[in-house]
C-alpha cells in the first residue's frame, strides 16, 4: 500500500501574490508514511520561478487547502530542473517559524536523496 497521498501538477500565483504577476507550477506530492507523519515534496518545473523563491504563501496554501497539521509536517524543495543545468539535484528541508499561525521565516538545510527517499518510502 502506498503512503503518497498527492501527486500532481500544482499551481499558485507566484510572484506578485493575488495579482498573478508570474503564476508559476510545481509537483506537490504529499505522503504519509505514518500517522505523526507527513511530508510534502515540492518539485521545481520552472529553472526561472523556483518554489523556493515563494516557499511562505506556497506552504500556507497547501497546508490550508490539504489540513494538514504543520507540527507534523515535513517541508522538501527538490530541484530536479536544475540537474541539466548545474549536474547536481539539490534537495532541502525547509523549516518554518511562525507566530499566530503565520509564517514569519523559513529556514533551510541541505538533505540526502537517500534520507528523503527513506522518509516516504518513494523515488524522488
């Protein structure tokens, strides 16, 4: 039995927020590989709008729109666009701060592909 709860093309407004100044797209894939945990895997499809340039609306749309309780959700920014350009796949965690339910600041930090593909039990 599969723990991927989500796996599809997902769309925000990106930059300019409401205004839709530059709608963007990624890859949300939401798994649950226990019932205290969740992880959420965005996947970059635009080299020149990268999720992680719009992490903190990103993150509460999803969170908002899935109920999905932050105090047990894992954030990851995968960057598969980039291995073409750079040779590398940079993969994240995100962190985030965040007071009366807002998000204040997100911070990061470099994980394996292996540490990740442990988490969800799933190729990335």
């Amino acid at each position: 039995m599969s723990n991927r709860l989500v796996d599809r093309n997902y769309r925000w407004d990106g930059f300019g927020g409401v205004y839709s100044i530059h709608p963007s797209q990624c890859r949300l894939r939401i798994y649950q590989p226990h019932p205290e945990q969740t992880v959420v895997v965005f996947s970059s499809l635009d080299p020149l709008n990268p999720v992680k340039d719009c992490i903190e609306p990103l993150i509460e749309k999803v969170l908002a729109e899935f109920t999905l309780d932050p105090s047990i959700t894992s954030w990851v920014n995968h960057l598969p666009v980039y291995s073409e350009l750079r040779g590398t796949v940079e993969i994240e965690q995100a962190f985030i701060h965040s007071y009366r339910n807002r998000i204040t600041r997100v911070t990061w930090q470099e994980v394996d592909r292996e540490q990740v593909e442990g988490w969800i039990s799933d190729y990335l």
